[in-house]
C-alpha cells in the first residue's frame, strides 16, 4: 500500500482540496465586493462632478476646457458642442490638459443611457465614464488607477492568505490524522502479526494489547481498538486453554497408557507362566487367579475411563429430583461394610430434601468420596458425612481426621490420575487416581461444584448441588 493511499493521505487531500475551494471562493468574494465599493465611490463621485459641472452659473458648453472648482485631480471631460466643436480636457494639479483626438474617441464611444462604463482610454489607462446629452453630448470620466492598484494588493494578499490557509490545513490535518491512525495502524501491524501466528500447535503468546491514550473512549478508533484488544485476550485465552487440554490430553494418555501397562504386562506374565510345560496345577491356579485379579483392575479403569470420556463429550445429563438424604445413606451403610475399621458416622437434617441429578451417577459421587477417605486414613480414623443447605444450596460434606493431603497435591486432587503422597496411602488396593476425576466431572455435569481443604487432622470434600425446590420455582 503506497503513502498515497492510506486513510490519513487521503483525508489530508481531501481537506486540503476543501480548504483551497473555500479559500478561492471567499477570496473572489471579497474581491468582488471590495471591487464593487470601489466602483461605488467612483461612481458617487462621477455624480457629483456632472453636478459641479452642472450647477447654476456654470458655463455647461465650457465645462470641458475649464478646471471646474471641486473637481478631482485627473478627471477628464469630453464634448461635443452643437457646432460640431470638439472639446475635452484633464484636470491637472491646478492646470488643464487636452485630451489627444484617441482618447476623445474613445469617451464618445460610451452611450449616454444613464449608466456608468469603464472605459480605456489611449495612454491614459483605465477609467470610469458616464455620457450625458442635454445642450451638447458631455462626458466625464474619473481615473480609476487608485482602485486598480488597491485591488491589486489586495488580490495578492488573498491569495497568499489561501496559500497560507492550505498549507496551514495540510499540515495541520497531517498531524492530526497521523496522531488519530496511530491506533490503527498500531492495529494492522499486530494483526499482520497474529495472522503470520501458527495457532494450531504449541504454546502461542499473541501480540500485545494495542495502546489508545489519548482518545475519548467513545472515539470510532478507540473503540475499535478496545474491541480489538478484547479478541487479543479472547485468543490467548482460548489458545491457553487449547495448549492446557493439549497438555491434559497427553498427560492422559500416558498415564492411561501407564495404568495399562501394568496389568497387561502382569496378565502377559501369569499367562506364560500358567503355559510352561513344567507348571504344576497351584502354579496355574495362581496365576488364573492373578489374571482374574488384573483383569478386574483394568476392567474397572477402562470403566472410568469410559466414564469420564462419556462426560466430557457429552456433559449435559438429563436431571431428576433425587433424594440426597437418602442417597447419603445408601453410600455410607455401603461404606460401612467395606471398612468396617473406620468410624463412620452422619449429619442428616430432620428431614429430606431433593436435588437436581442422576440418581445413580449421584451415587456414585458419594461412594467414591467415602472411598477415598477409607483407602487413604488408617483405620480408626472417623469419617462424618453431612448433607444440609448453605446459601440457597444443597451441600454434602465428607470430613476425616486423618494425615490429611500434602500441599503438592491439594491443588490438583481432582485432576486424572492424581496419586496421593504416601502419608495417606493406607490400603493394599493400588489407586487409579480417577475416583476424585470422576467425582469432578459428574458434579460439574449436574451444574454443581466441588471443593477441597485439608491439614494434618482434618480433611473436608465439599460437593455443591442445586436443589430441586429452587429449580422448579425457577421454571
């Protein structure tokens, strides 16, 4: 793109052509009418002489050889006498001066229709003139080199006014339409910027924010450039979120494939071990049986898997009222029988209530924080499960008095295949780190929320669910 096409070129030539119309329109406007105020007084004046001329006493037929008192100096007169004579003479600075036979001509040429004629006269110049017929044609003419010579100067000075005022608008609107682009010109460089960006792959940082001090907030470019800086940050933030499930999505998949690994490869082995020629029936019912055993722990992380892959693609589920009272009961009397050395104990209001979820999926939401709790406290350890409503919500609360959580870990507890230190690793069941995942996610899927807070003696998972009351009153 050449200077000459650019928004502030072409707005400075446009101005500057504006500027330079009006400057030539309000100079020949004045010139006009400073030209015609002259020729005013000329014309004033004219009147004036054939009164002088003309006035009682005054010898008419004489008039043009005769320096009439109060007559300017550089009037001339012309006539044409009855008899033919012809007369005609220029006031002097108190002498008369005859006309030349060119310039009488050149006065007689002006008709006698009661207007006033410019006329040149033959090496005299430019005059203005009026004929009158009584006793004899007269003709009076005043000199109008003054007014000529006035106009001139002030032809000149308009002009070098325009001049000025172009020049003055051309720099003037130079500056400003430079200052006022700035921004956008700001803005097409980072956009050329953005779009040379490959943003399908790896961590991207766009361009920075484009600047607009200076302007009003409700000025066209600083808005533009608002909204602009606002898609800059949308950009980083979607591409942030893309480079993050990018990085979620490989952590996950390694470590699937980790968790994996493990019971195949232990599968792989019991299975060659069960084949070997020399293996005795107890060899081979053992390692049917570690088969068996591997085989359940990978059909339960496949089963999670499925699960959380489930959520992810479709996270809206079909929501019911459910029962959390009794929900939590089920959980807990389930709890109780698979650790029967913890201290289980409940927090249940007077009387139930129902929430937004899946009856099933809700279960399995409680069920997995109560395991939890039992595969990382050692036993004696209590854990109290509470349901009740904080803030127009429903909230259902597992605390234990254990070792609690290490501060590395607490922040990402709910992420896939989060291991707990071993201060809370107090059940021979290896963990596959996606109970709390899938806790995460159905939670969220009901459009609730889940926290974590933890120290040594006290660990509290909190779920927050939308009761069913507020949602009917909603519709």
């Amino acid at each position: 793109m050449t200077r000459s096409n650019t928004l502030s070129a072409q707005l400075r030539d446009r101005v500057i052509l504006i500027v330079a119309v009006l400057a030539i329109v309000l100079s020949a406007s004045t010139l006009l009418a400073a030209r015609t105020m002259t020729y005013n007084q000329v014309d004033q004046q004219l009147e004036r002489a054939f009164t002088r001329q003309g006035r009682p006493g005054s010898p008419q037929n004489m008039a043009p050889g005769i320096n009439v008192p109060g007559m300017a100096e550089g009037t001339v007169i012309a006539a044409l006498m009855p008899s033919g004579d012809r007369l005609g003479s220029r006031v002097g600075d108190a002498s008369v001066e005859q006309l030349t036979p060119m310039a009488w001509e050149a006065l007689m040429t002006i008709p006698a229709d009661g207007d006033k004629h410019t006329v040149t006269i033959p090496g005299m110049g430019e005059f203005r003139a009026e004929a009158r017929v009584g006793n004899n044609r007269v003709v009076v003419a005043l000199p109008l080199a003054e007014q000529n010579r006035t106009l001139f100067w002030l032809t000149v000075l308009t002009a070098a006014m325009g001049v000025l005022a172009v020049v003055v608008a051309a720099m003037g609107t130079a500056a400003l339409a430079n200052r006022t682009t700035r921004p956008l010109r700001a803005l097409s460089r980072t956009a050329q910027e953005l779009s040379s960006l490959r943003l399908d792959q790896g961590e991207v940082t766009v361009p920075a924010s484009v600047a607009v001090e200076g302007l009003p907030p409700e000025h066209e470019v600083a808005q533009l450039a608002t909204a602009f800086n606002h898609m800059l940050d949308n950009v980083q933030g979607a591409l942030a979120a893309r480079q993050a499930s990018e990085s979620k999505l490989r952590r996950f998949v390694a470590d699937a494939s980790h968790e994996l690994r493990n019971p195949l490869a232990a599968i792989q082995g019991y299975a060659e071990l069960a084949e070997r020629p020399e293996a005795d029936v107890a060899d081979t019912t053992y390692a049917l049986g570690r088969i068996r055993a591997e085989s359940t722990r990978m059909s339960t992380l496949v089963g999670d898997l499925l699960l959380l892959a489930r959520l992810d693609a479709e996270p809206a589920v079909e929501l019911r009222a459910v029962d959390v009272v009794e929900t939590v009961l089920n959980a807990v009397s389930d709890a109780r029988a698979a650790g029967p050395g913890h201290v289980w104990r409940l927090d249940l209001p007077d009387e139930g209530f129902e929430v937004m979820a899946n009856a099933d999926q809700l279960h399995q939401v409680v069920v997995n924080l109560l395991s939890n709790a039992r595969n990382h406290t050692p036993e004696g350890t209590t854990v109290t499960t509470t349901v009740g409503m904080r803030q127009g919500r429903a909230c259902i609360q597992v605390f234990d008095n254990g070792p609690g959580i290490s501060a590395e870990v607490l922040p990402r507890v709910f992420e896939r295949f989060t291991r707990a230190d071993s201060a809370r690793a107090h059940s021979a069941t290896p963990s596959t780190g996606l109970g709390l995942a899938i806790v995460h996610a159905v939670v969220r899927s009901f459009g609730g929320a889940t926290q974590v807070e933890s120290r040594p003696g006290l660990t509290c998972f909190t779920v927050w669910l939308r009761p069913a009351a507020t949602v009917q009153g909603e519709l």
